[in-house]
C-alpha cells in the first residue's frame, strides 16, 4: 500500500483525523476529524485504479457525506439548545437519537449496513482491513460520549442478527468478512454499554484477528470461497492458520475470539439475559457457515495424500499472529482477572 510516498502521506493524515475526533473537546473540533478522515481514506480506496474502486470510493463519499452532514445539522442543533435555551420549541433528546443514527451509520451498523458489503466488494485487502477496524474507532468513542442505552441495545440485536444471516449465502471472502464486522459491531456496541476497558479488549482482539485473517488472503491473493477448496499446494500451516482464524473470529473456544465474548456474556448476563441469549445464539450462525466452509474445504474437496512442508519467504510473522490465536487465549484470561 505505501509504494506511492503519497500512500503514506494519507495514513497518517487519516490516523491524525481519528485523533483529533476522539480528543476534540467540542462537537464542531470531532465533526472536523471525522471530515479530515474521510478525504484522507478516499485515495487509500482508489489506490487500485480501477472501475470497482472507483464505484466503491464513491459510494464511501455519498454515505459518508450524508452522515457529516445529518451530524453537523444535529451539532447546530444542540448549539442552539445550550446557547438559546429553546427548550419551549426544541426537545433535547431527539437531538441524540439523530447524532446516534449517524455514528452508526458512518461505521455502517445495521440497519444502516447497505452501503457497507458493496463497498467492501471492490477495496483492496489493506484498506479492507482499515475499514473494518480504525475507521470504526472514531464513531465508537464519539457514541458512548452521547449513547441512549436502549437505542444501542436495538441496534446491537440487529447488527449480530444481520451479520450472522448475511454471510450464509455468500461467496466472496471481502463480503463474508464484511458481514463479519457488522456482527462484531454488535458486540463492540453492547461492550460499550458496560465499559471502555472491554471496548478496548474486544477491539484489540478483533483487529489482531483481522490482521492474520487479512495478511494471508492478501499473500495469498484469496477473493472467492472457491479459491479455498483447493489449498493443495500451500503450504499446511497456511491452511490451518486460516481456519483457526475462522474459528477464532466465530468465537469458538479455546480460541481466542471467545475470551472477549465470554466476558460479555458475563457482564451483560446480570443486566439482560434475554438480549445475551439472542446474541449468542445468532453467533452460533456465524460459527455455523465457518465450520460449514472449514468442513468443505478439509474433508470434501481434498485430494493432497501427504503435506509437504515448502520454505515461503515473508511468512514467519504471519504464522507467528496466527499462533498468538490459540495460545493468546491464557494471556488475555490472566489480564482479565488481574484487571
């Protein structure tokens, strides 16, 4: 991603915008971050040149544009609210019912989801890869600073609904893992309803598992399903760091990926067992078409009657990420009950 020097130019220009939102002591200082954000990720996305970047880069900016612009109305709005006193005309809670429709919609969390598998469609895997996780990190600290609990419990029952539904029939990697963020951003939300300390911990985990997920599609230059029933040639340690990713990112134990979900099944279990239960069940879905393609594609269509192991240049760190998948999961136990 970085062999044109302007590449590196935006990545910090879009870490700089995140930054600037999260630390922005006014709305007006945030909505100006989220804007420098944006125009930095948009030629990360046509980096690609060709038709399906272009489509998605311009459907990135049309969403994006109408969230800013929904968001900076509801700023004015609550300036006006602070400043005037209006409260004979104006009702201050609808205010926050709009700025939280926005922010989900800027990370696209269902139901305002639409634009967000298309897109991923024609992206490359690095700037999959910061879709999925650093641009939902400014949106997500600006929601719990004006979160309506109930509004966020709705929104988190469908993110997890949809992402696990949406993913049965598909056949692309890019949108698989598109529906993926959008069940993960079900858990990230109703994380925030408990603590920032598990936001953090869920998010750390999800971005490390996207990243050995990411790191071998995009060496391996994987973009359709089909592509996995035939791994003859890889080499096996490929193979099986793939699936335990899958597994992993699906929240099976003893993977890693379970660690953060069982400790929010833990705390929000006290709270509201009927939402904890229609989240673990819809999970159960996403694990389903996991193991549904794992079983495929290591039982059915494999025909290789011995592994060879083959030396592959650039792959000891990605093997090494992919280990941290099984044996990560002790660590973050021992964090867990230290903290």
């Amino acid at each position: 991603m970085f062999k044109n020097p302007s590449n590196l130019l935006f990545s910090i220009t879009l870490m700089m915008g995140s930054v600037i939102s999260i630390s922005a002591n006014s709305w007006l200082g945030a909505w100006m971050g989220l804007e420098i954000n944006l125009l930095s990720f948009m030629p990360l996305i046509i980096c690609l040149k060709n038709s399906l970047s272009t489509e998605s880069a311009l459907k990135y900016y049309l969403t994006q544009t109408l969230g800013s612009a929904i968001l900076l109305f509801g700023i004015m709005c609550m300036s006006m609210e602070i400043n005037f006193n209006f409260y004979l005309t104006m009702n201050y809670s609808w205010i926050y019912w709009v700025m939280n429709s926005t922010l989900m919609m800027k990370m696209g969390a269902a139901p305002f989801h639409f634009w967000f598998p298309e897109m991923m469609e024609g992206l490359s895997w690095m700037s999959s890869f910061i879709l999925m996780t650093w641009q939902k990190i400014a949106p997500m600290i600006l929601l719990s600073y004006c979160l309506i609990l109930k509004y966020v419990v709705v929104i988190s029952i469908l993110s997890i609904i949809i992402g696990s539904l949406g993913g049965l029939n598909q056949i692309s990697l890019r949108k698989l893992m598109a529906y993926s963020s959008i069940n993960h951003m079900g858990w990230l939300m109703s994380s925030l309803m408990i603590s920032n300390f598990y936001w953090i911990l869920y998010f750390m985990v999800y971005t490390f598992l996207s990243w050995s997920m990411i790191s071998i599609f995009k060496k391996y230059n994987l973009f359709l399903i089909n592509q996995l029933f035939n791994l003859d040639n890889f080499n096996p340690m490929v193979k099986i760091s793939i699936f335990c990713n899958m597994l992993s990112l699906g929240g099976l134990p003893p993977f890693l990926g379970f660690m953060p979900k069982w400790i929010l099944i833990q705390s929000l279990s006290i709270h509201n067992k009927f939402f904890v239960l229609i989240m673990v069940m819809f999970t159960l879905i996403t694990l389903f078409f996991y193991m549904r393609l794992i079983y495929s594609a290591l039982m059915i269509n494999y025909t290789s009657m011995k592994w060879l192991l083959f030396n592959e240049s650039n792959l000891n760190l990605i093997l090494i990420f992919n280990f941290f998948c099984l044996v990560g999961l002790p660590m973050i136990s021992l964090l867990y009950w230290v903290y």
